[in-house]
C-alpha cells in the first residue's frame, strides 16, 4: 500500500498484561479520510489496542507511524501532540462544570492571568458550531442530555485538533435518530480529511458508516476487508470463529398458566396504568423509544421506586414491594440497564458479585459459607463462558461482556421466578449475545417468566413470545409473537400504527 494518505500504521504491536498477551502482533494502516471500523468479540483486544494508539501504556512492542513518522506513544499527552484523539465509552465529562470549561479543560484561555470568559464563550461556541450543537456553553453539563453531552465529548476532542480520531462505541446510549446525527458528524469529519477508528458491536452500524473493516479475535488481527465486499454473516464468522445461522437462540414456545399480573400500575409522571399478565415459561418483551417508561415500569415492578397505584400479583398472591430486597425474597429480580453503577461491585471478585444475591443462603449460624455454592458458581461461570473463568478473579478487569455475563449469573443464581431484564445485551459483542440468548431461553424453558425490554428490535423480536409497546408512559397493546417483526415494533412506538389493547 502506498504511504500517500496514511494517517497512522501499526507494525506488529504487542501488548502483554500479567499472564495475558491481549494484543499480539498486530498490522494496522489507517487512512486519511475514511472511517475504519475495529470489530471484534469482547475480550479481543480492541480496547487494548485501542489504549495503546492513545497513550495508555509504556510497555508495548512493536512500531506505531503516525503521518509517516514513528513515534513512541507511551502517555496520552504525547498522543495528543502527535494528533491523536480518542473518545471513550464511558464520557470523561465533569457535570459539575459547565460546557465551555469540560471543553477547554487544561487549555482555558487567560489575559492578565486571569480567566479570559469572553474568549473561553468564544472559542466554545466555535467548537460546538463544528459539530452543529446549538448550546449555551455556560449550562452545566449535568443540565443536558446525553446525546448533546456525547457532542460535546466530541467537540472538546476535536479542540485538539486531531488527525486522527479514536471512537470507542460512541452510540452506546443514543436513541436512533440520535445516531443518525451522529452519523453525519462523522461523515463531515470523513470528508474533511479525519482518520476515524470506530468500534463498535453494531455490525449494522459499521455497514452503515464504516469504509473498512478489521476484524480481531483472541488479541490477533485476523482480518481487514471493503465494506463494499463484505457481508455482516461473513463478519460474524470472522468475529467468533465458526459458522452462524442463527444469532437467536431457538426454543419451542410453550407457555403454561398467566403467573405474574400487573393490573392498573401508575407511578406519576413516569408510567400510568399499565396493566399486562405473563405466563410461565414465557418470555414477554417490552418495546418503546427512549423515554417511553419501560425502565422507570421496569425499576418499580421490582420495588425500588415506589408506585402510586395499581396491583402487582405473582401466583396468585398480591405483592407490594416496598424495597428491593423484599421483591427478590418475593421472587422478583431484575437485571438492570447499568451494569457498571448499578449492577456490580467491580472492585469484588467474579464470585463475590455472582453469589450476591443469595448471601443468606450461604450462611450458617452466622457464618458466611461461600464454599457451599462452589459447584453451582463453577456451572454459571462454565455455562455462560466467562472469560477468564476465575472466581477470584476483580471483576472490573474483565471486558464488558464478561462483566455481563457476571450480572447475568448473580440473578440466575438467586433463581427467581420472574426475572426482568433491562437491555441484557447492551455492549456486548455478538459472541456473547448468543450465550445470554441461550441462557435467557433455557430460563424460559425452565418454566421461570422473563420480562425483556430491549432497544435491539432484532433481540426483542427473536427472543420474545409476545411484545407490548409502549409509548409516552402507557402501554398501548400488544403483539403475538407471529405477528412480531421488526418493522411492526418500530411502527408501533412511534405512534404511526393503531394496536389493540389486550
């Protein structure tokens, strides 16, 4: 390949932790003016690699060229000079600050020494203006929502001028319409010369955006190809390393009698008078756009938020919950959307945050007995193919998937007989998917009750028996699960299409 245009090389660059070889070996050119889309399993070392072009490490091997040029990227500061910006999952905005300071953080301009805020507004209005943000840059960015504070993370990396720009599942929590502005950002940036690296889980968002494709799997490249001459199943293939026909786990429906109802639930300003019944043995999804109640439904059917009317039965015997514990005891559990704030512990061990939800099963004469679960932690760990599969091991250093995973077995472990899952499959790669999908079918096999609400219309329509949509805060009817498909669902929750109110 000739040098013209390429914005940034990797020649054979390795990254070892301890007892791990997370990226071996890797040949990467990226050119200028195209958007190059990093696809992988979680675990297989996109993230590392993706650190390591950023600055994040010291130690790695191999030669990296920036514009030609070889340079030593061991901190991010450097990798900012050489022009390199990365913008990260989780968004390392202040919210306590205001817009104009998160964007020129370490670089606010100053006249006599002193802050110069006639400058600071300027040079903030330009930045959010490149990438078409209508803002004050005096709101505080607690004050906005989270696909502005998404364009803002990206204006604030582009005040650095880049050459090169590191996005890393930048759609992560944006709605539809959200990504599609996104989408033209991106194009803009494209156009303007930008090298863009984009990962992501989405293969139809790398399709949509990407000009290539490499793909990585066990911290290896293994393959690079033209969006033009690839295929998403070839992707898949590529990706975990066999064959796919189904990326949705196949089971025989047979739901038993209605088991969990909620009759006339209403909590002010968030969901009114919602009523719906599951059966055992089924898996009954929830569709909706951002903001349609779903998980404000989802959190109070569970008994973290309180509710202002309405009745919750399971198996006949009427249920008030009025906190989360005494749901879980009740047999209610619920996987929530944000596994990092809300889900797990990440500075505990894999075993600790799985066998959580049972620890009163687990003690004897007020002695903690872990041990006693030893078997069934191992069977979890097994069946949903953790990596690694150490209990002991700190369960923020696994990949996000991974620590999906850990969630997942928590509250199969407490074996509840109505589970709620909200987004079980958000950031997680393909390979994953399948697993959570199988697990999430056999549940449903076993004779337990799944409530699924899911943004993925491909996951809500494959996995569910029935959909209710919902929308503004009611639930506005429901579809058989023969009469589920995508475009339906999607229909149905802008409002387009009349249902029928079951």
């Amino acid at each position: 390949m000739s040098e013209v245009g390429v914005a940034l090389e990797l020649r054979g660059v390795s990254k070892r932790y301890p007892g791990t070889l997370a990226v071996d070996g890797v040949d990467l050119t990226v050119l200028a003016g195209e958007v190059h889309a990093i696809v992988g399993e979680n675990g297989a070392g996109k993230s590392t690699l993706m650190k390591t072009i950023a600055g994040s490490f010291n130690d790695y091997s191999g030669e990296i060229l920036v514009n030609t040029k070889e340079v030593a990227l061991h901190s991010p500061a450097i990798a900012r000079s050489v022009g390199i910006g990365m913008i990260h999952q989780e968004l390392s905005l202040a919210p306590p600050l205001s817009v104009a300071e998160n964007l020129l953080a370490g670089r606010l301009p100053k006249r006599f020494g002193l802050l110069d805020r006639r400058r600071t507004i300027s040079e903030s209005r330009r930045l959010l203006e490149q990438i078409g943000l209508n803002l004050d840059p005096n709101v505080r960015v607690e004050e906005i929502s989270q696909h502005e504070a998404q364009l803002v993370e990206i204006a604030k990396t582009l005040g650095n001028r880049p050459c090169i720009l590191v996005m890393d599942e930048p759609t992560s929590s944006l709605s539809r319409d959200e990504v599609g502005r996104l989408f033209e950002i991106i194009r803009r940036l494209r156009n303007q010369g930008l090298a863009i690296i984009y990962i992501s889980h989405h293969l139809s968002e790398v399709f949509e955006i990407a000009d290539r494709v490499t793909v990585m799997r066990d911290g290896r490249k293994v393959a690079m190809k033209e969006i033009a001459e690839a295929t998403p199943a070839q992707i898949v293939e590529m990706m975990i390393g066999g064959m796919v026909s189904d990326l949705y786990a196949e089971r025989a429906a047979a739901p038993g009698e209605y088991r969990f109802r909620v009759t006339g639930l209403t909590r002010w300003g968030f969901f009114h008078e919602v009523s719906f019944s599951v059966r055992k043995g089924e898996i009954f999804g929830i569709g909706g756009l951002s903001g349609s109640g779903r998980s404000e439904l989802a959190r109070s059917l569970c008994g973290i938020d309180p509710v202002d009317a309405g009745t919750i039965e399971l198996d006949g015997r009427r249920l008030k919950p009025s906190c989360y514990r005494e749901a879980i005891e009740a047999g209610i559990a619920y996987l929530t959307e944000d596994r990092k704030q809300a889900g797990l512990a990440l500075r505990m061990t894999m075993a600790e945050n799985a066998l959580s939800a049972v620890i009163p099963r687990l003690c004897r004469l007020g002695v903690y007995l872990p041990g006693r679960w030893r078997d069934r932690l191992t069977e979890l760990i097994s069946s949903l193919r953790v990596s690694p599969p150490d209990p002991g091991a700190e369960t923020g250093s696994l990949s996000g998937g991974n620590q999906q995973k850990v969630l997942l077995a928590k509250w199969l472990a407490a074996g509840p007989e109505v589970l709620i899952l909200d987004e079980p499959t958000r950031g997680v790669d393909v390979g994953a998917k399948g697993i959570i999908h199988r697990a999430i079918a056999k549940l449903a096999d076993d004779g337990k009750s799944v409530i699924l609400i899911s943004s993925d219309l491909p996951e809500l329509v494959g996995l569910s028996d029935r959909i209710a949509i919902m929308r503004k805060g009611r639930l506005i009817g429901e579809m058989a699960g023969t009469d589920c498909a995508e475009e339906a669902v999607l229909l149905a929750a802008n409002g387009e299409v009349e249902m029928l109110k079951t």
